[in-house]
C-alpha cells in the first residue's frame, strides 16, 4: 500500500539516517588525514612511502567494497520484505566476498615494491611502501568487512553505531600511531611500519566492535548474523556479486578520474599542482556530507521500491536531492565568500611560495562551487539507482561521463585552449555533471514501476 507521507516525515526519516553516517565518512577521512600528518611529521621519506602506499590500498579498497556497498539495498530490502533470513545471508555472502577478494589482492601488497619501481618511484621509497603495504594489506580483509557490517547495521536503521564506532577508531588510531611511530610509551620506533601496524589493529578493533555489537545487541538477535557462517548461499552469493562488482569499477572509474586530473595538473605546475591538491581537499571535506545522504537514500528507496510504494519512493528522492542541494548552495557559499580564509588553512604563510598559491587556489575555489553541484548530483543519483538494485547500466554511464567525456573536455581546455589549470577544473565539472545528469534521467525512467527496477536493471 503506498502510504501518503509529507515531505518533511521523509526529510526527518532521510537525516536520521544520514547525518550519523555523514559523521562517520569525516571521520574516517580523519583516519587518513592521521595518518598522513603524523608520519610528516617523523620524516620526508616515510611519509612519501606512506601516502604511496595508503593511496593504493585505497584504490583496492574502494574495487572491494563494492561487495560492502551492494549490501545496503539488499538487506534493506530484504528487511522491508520481513525475511530475517535473507537480511543475514546477504550479509555473509558479502562477508565471503570481502574475504575472497582480500586473498586474491593481497599478493599486489606482497610484491608492491618492485611494482613501485616499475611504476618509476625512488628505490628507497619503494622500499618503505612495501614494508608499509605488506602490514597494511593484511587488514584489507578486516577493512572490507567492517565496511560490509557497516552496510549491514545502516540499512537496519543502526547508522548512529557505525558513527561511534568509527570516532573510537579515529582515537584508537591516533594513540598507536603516537606510539608505534615515534617510540612513545616505551613502544618500539618503527616509522612508516608503526603506521601500517596502526591500520591493522584500528581494522581488527572495528570489526571486533561491530560484530559483538552486531550479534549481542537484542533487538539485533533475532538475525543470528554469524549464525553456520561457513555454509554457501549460492542465490545470495550471485546476487551480492551482480550488484557489488560494477559499483567497485564505478569507483574505480571516478578515483581514477581525479588521480588523472592531478596528473594532467602537474604539467600545468607545481604551484598548480599544490592548489589543486588544496581545492580537492576542500571540496572532499564537503562531499563526505553527500556520501552520507546519498547512502541514506538508498536504504530508503530500496524499502519503498520492495514494499510497492511508487509515490513515496519519488518524493524520498525529491527530498534526497534538495537536502544535497541545500548542503552543496551552503558549501558554495563558504567557497565563494571565505576562499582566502579556507585556502590559507592549508598553507603555511611564511613560505615563499604560498602567496601563488593561494592566488590560484581561490580562482579554482571558485570552480569548485560548480563542481559542488555537479558532484552532488552524480553521487546521489548513484545510490539512487542501487536502491533500485541497478548498478550495471549505471557503472557504463559514469565511466563515459568521466573518461569520454571528462578527460578529455578537461585536456582539451587545459591545453590545446590554452586555459591551464582553470580550463581542466572545467572540464571535470562538465563530467561530473554529465554523469548526474545521465543517471538522474535513468532513475525516473525507473522509478515510476520500482518493483520492476530490478529486473529491469537485468535485462539491461
């Protein structure tokens, strides 16, 4: 029965749900950002081995996740149908996924330092990678799974655990690299090793946490998540991989995008370089807010899309979109009218080289305000069409939009046009809002029959 709700019943339920899971992607950003200043601060080396190793085992990690991702429509549909049984094997059969993925990657971490040195890296900080990357890399098991039993306890309405685990992570991370690192505590000195050892355990702890959580709370109980875990669900297993596989190469698609962009920006300048580093930085802050509703939005729409409620499904994603919208006008604002302020918080003001800068950087602060938009867009819009269990069609629309369209419009301007740097911030915002566009218009083709959604995403 489709139930008629006000907008702002569905504004209340849409932040509910996502403001705690906003909390918790800034501060597992916060993680890496720990991680990154800390070992600057040991030394110039090791943090160069670091952010090449942990920008690696990112891009692992985000191919991987896509199992952990496909699990927040499934098990919210699952629970809007009253299968308690099915809400757990999802959940596992993502869990098996995780793993068999952890086990085939992790030779890459293994043998990361001669790849590091094909890849035309310093011998020493190839070196120092692999010994961070070989640590590290045993975690990504236990990284995959706390992100799928993060999944799993959001589309259950759980979101405000997944917030406080995560802050106590951001601690736990904090005190052992200060110990690991430096020698702290009467702890041995181990550098860029003590951050890697740091990772491993702030996984172990997280999942711990998770899962006691997970299978002690009452009202949690009744799914016996751990419950004959080593058994095979094939119908589960094939559904998990249908929908996770293309959300992983999405990612892939839109990392890459912008791992291109710094690329394409280096030959532009170093001082270029810098403020594009800076700007990106600023606009990731923001775009964690859009993570966090979007995620929010596919729980929601995936209940509606079960339980046959087409009105509430399109007015759920109308009020998705405007509470994005109104981050994104906000965030606009703060980056059209305090861009030297929010700039300068990245630099150091007595260096030679901050006032260039901080001179380009508040131009492409500015094309930042457009790529908000298109940024926000394409975000939601994706987790839309996974709460319709659609990830396939959509998986080939964003990676058009971002390397056919794109890179190329952001070489093109970049380059043969002349604009530098401002010319190739342009071009990723018409990406970007290529790719919104494009899977907006594919989400209210859908949307209208979401029973269908489905297997219509089957067929396609």
């Amino acid at each position: 029965m489709d139930q008629p709700q006000s907008l702002a019943s569905h504004a209340r339920a849409t932040l509910a749900l996502g403001l705690p899971l906003v909390g918790s992607s800034l501060a597992q950003m916060a993680l890496h950002v720990a991680d990154t200043v800390m070992v600057g601060w040991y030394g110039v080396v090791p943090l160069a081995a670091v952010v090449l190793g942990s920008s690696s085992f990112f891009i692992l990690f985000i191919l991987g996740a896509g199992f952990a991702k496909a699990i927040l429509p499934l098990v919210a549909t699952a629970r809007a149908a009253g299968d308690e049984a099915q809400v757990r094997r999802d959940a596992r059969m993502g869990l098996w996924l995780s793993a068999g993925f952890g086990v085939l990657i992790y030779p890459v971490f293994w043998f990361a330092g001669p790849i590091l040195l094909m890849l035309g890296q310093k011998p020493e900080v190839a070196a120092l990678a692999q010994d961070y990357m070989r640590v590290a890399g045993l975690g990504m098991i236990m990284a995959l799974w706390v992100a799928v039993l993060q999944s799993w306890l959001s589309a259950l309405g759980r979101t405000g655990v997944v917030l406080w685990v995560t802050l106590a992570a951001l601690v736990v991370n904090v005190a052992v690299n200060w110990a690991l690192i430096f020698g702290n505590w009467g702890m041995p000195e181990l550098g860029a090793r003590g951050a890697a050892i740091a990772t491993l355990l702030v996984q172990i702890v997280s999942f711990v946490a998770l899962g006691f959580y997970a299978t002690y709370q009452p009202a949690l109980r009744k799914y016996h998540l751990f419950q004959r875990f080593w058994r095979v669900d094939p119908q589960a297993l094939r559904q998990v991989f249908r929908l996770g596989w293309p959300i992983g190469l999405t990612g892939i698609a839109e990392g890459g995008l912008f791992q291109a962009s710094a690329l394409m920006m280096g030959w532009v300048g170093t001082v270029q370089l810098a403020a594009h580093g800076i700007a990106l930085e600023a606009a990731s802050v923001a775009f964690m807010a859009h993570v966090g509703l979007s995620s929010a939005a596919t729980i929601r729409i995936a209940g509606f899309a079960e339980t046959g409620q087409a009105r509430a499904l399109r007015d759920a994603a109308l009020v998705a979109l405007g509470l994005s919208g109104l981050v994104a006008v906000t965030v606009i604002a703060a980056f059209l009218l305090l861009p030297q302020q929010i700039i300068g918080l990245f630099l150091d003001s007595g260096k030679p080289e901050s006032a260039q800068i901080l001179t380009f950087g508040v131009t492409l602060l500015a094309l930042a305000a457009l790529f908000q938009l298109a940024d926000a867009m394409q975000v939601m819009a994706l987790s839309l069409l996974r709460g319709l269990q659609d990830t396939r069609v959509p998986m080939v629309l964003a990676a058009v939009s971002y390397w056919v369209i794109g890179i190329p419009c952001s070489y093109v301007l970049a380059f043969p046009l002349g604009y530098g740097g401002v010319g190739l911030w342009f071009g990723l915002v018409v990406g970007l809002a290529a790719a919104g566009l494009s899977l907006l218009l594919r989400f209210w083709r859908l949307a209208p029959q979401p029973r269908m959604a489905g297997e219509a995403a089957l067929e396609l």
